[in-house]
C-alpha cells in the first residue's frame, strides 16, 4: 500500500501552473518569462522520487515555462535539504522563484535553509500534508503540499489485516515494481 507518485507529481505542476497563471508578474523577479526552480529529489533511485519527478516534468513541459536552476537529492531527510542547498552558489539560491521537493521534509528544510540565511523563501512545494508543512502553509510561509491521504492508506491496510487474520483474503495478486 503506498501513494501515486505520478499523481502527486502532477498536482504539484498544476499547483506551480495555477500560480503561474494567476502571479506571473510577482513570480518572474528576473522576468525572463520562465519559472525558475531548484529540484529537491528523495533518494536517486527510490521508486516515488522516480514517479514524481518525471510527472512533474513532464506535466509541466506542456505549458509551463520552467528554468531548472539546479537538482539536488536529499533522501527524504530536513537536515540534509538544509546541507544540499548548502552547496549551491548563492546566484542559483537567490535566482530560485521556487523549490520543488520529493516530500515536506525536504520542503521544511528548504525553507529552514532560506530562513538562515536571512533571505526571503522562493515559492516552495512539497508531498505529504505533514503537521508541520500545514502549519507553515497556514502561516503563509510556505506554498503548499500535495495531500497524499495518509489516512486512507492506514485504513487500507487495516482492512488487508483483517481480511488476512481472518483468513477472508482471497486475492493472490501481488505487485512489486522496480524502477527502470
């Protein structure tokens, strides 16, 4: 049981595409008609930073004018994020107009980096819907996140035990993937 990574990708695009649309104008600080990002990935060849990465990508290369500035992986982890940035010259950290990130974590430790710095945040994303990413949302200091429904996922798993404690599971299927 897990989430739809080429789903969350997507919702992330149509966020930046929503906001494109709407705040051009405060967005393109530089104004050279493109949207320029910093990637924060989960680990390198995790089977969801994979999924999310190439749906985004390729939901927003339908009509999004982005400028990757730079991609970096930090494997899923705040800290890391912070020490990732860390390594980025400060022209790609102060032309970011916005960070896209694997998961909140990574998103909360971007924005942790920005904050250090002294800087105003760019426009940051991340995937989950943590506790901590809907606080800073609420609080206007971050964009927003992708809800990935943990809570449905939890009740999935709950109804498989059940039926498999009670001896009531009668499907066989069973999928594994890897990425390619």
């Amino acid at each position: 049981v897990g989430t739809d990574g080429e789903k969350a990708g997507i919702l992330q695009a149509n966020m930046l595409q929503q906001l494109w649309d709407t705040q051009q104008n405060q967005l393109d600080k530089n104004r050279n008609n493109k949207l320029d990002y910093i990637f924060i990935e989960g680990e390198q060849s995790h089977y969801d930073t994979i999924r999310r990465t190439n749906a985004f990508l390729s939901e927003t290369e339908k009509s999004l004018p982005m400028n990757q500035i730079s991609d970096v992986f930090a494997d899923w982890d705040r800290q890391r994020a912070i020490d990732q940035l860390g390594t980025l010259s400060d022209q790609e950290i102060r032309e970011a107009e916005a960070i896209v990130c694997s998961n909140d974590d990574m998103a909360l430790g971007a924005y942790d980096f920005y904050q250090r710095k002294g800087l105003t945040s760019p426009i940051i994303l991340g995937i989950n819907k943590t506790d901590a990413m809907k606080q800073k949302i609420d609080d206007g200091e971050i964009y927003g996140t992708v809800d990935i429904q943990p809570e449905q996922q939890v009740q999935i798993i709950c109804d498989l035990i059940n039926q498999i404690t009670q001896e009531k599971f009668t499907d066989q299927k069973v999928w594994y993937a890897e990425p390619q």
